[in-house]
C-alpha cells in the first residue's frame, strides 16, 4: 500500500494498493482512496493526486491500474 498526500494542509490524500497480476507478471494497482476536502475541491488538487497515482503505479512497474466504485463524499 502507499499513500500520496497533496496540498500544503496536507489537503489531499490517495491510496494505492498493489496486487500481482493474474495474466501476466506484472503488478496491478488498484486506486483505493481518492479524497480531497471539500474547500479545496475545484483547484485541481484531484487530478494532481490522481497522476501522481498513476505515475507512481507505472514506476512501480503496474500494467494495469483499477480504481475503486466511485462515491462522493
């Protein structure tokens, strides 16, 4: 598991979660928590979070990334 925090609060946080792949050799990683507070919604602190997610993923040498059901909070 790793967790990626965002902001100068921290403001956000996400959390990843890596499992071996079930086709091929390489890992999966699972995108488990994406969370930032709801007066700093609407900056792009998300979609920040969410590509240093999916670059980590790829440095960690992830072929697929998943994410988990969306819901808002």
């Amino acid at each position: 598991m790793q967790r990626l925090l965002g902001g100068a609060g921290p403001d956000g946080v996400v959390v990843l979660r890596y499992r071996p792949a079930l086709m091929d050799t390489t890992l999966d990683a699972y995108l488990e928590e994406l969370f930032v507070y709801s007066d700093k919604r609407g900056e792009g602190l998300g979609r920040e979070l969410l590509e240093a997610a999916m670059d980590t993923a790829r440095a960690a040498g992830c072929g697929r990334n998943r994410r988990a059901p969306i819901r808002s909070s």
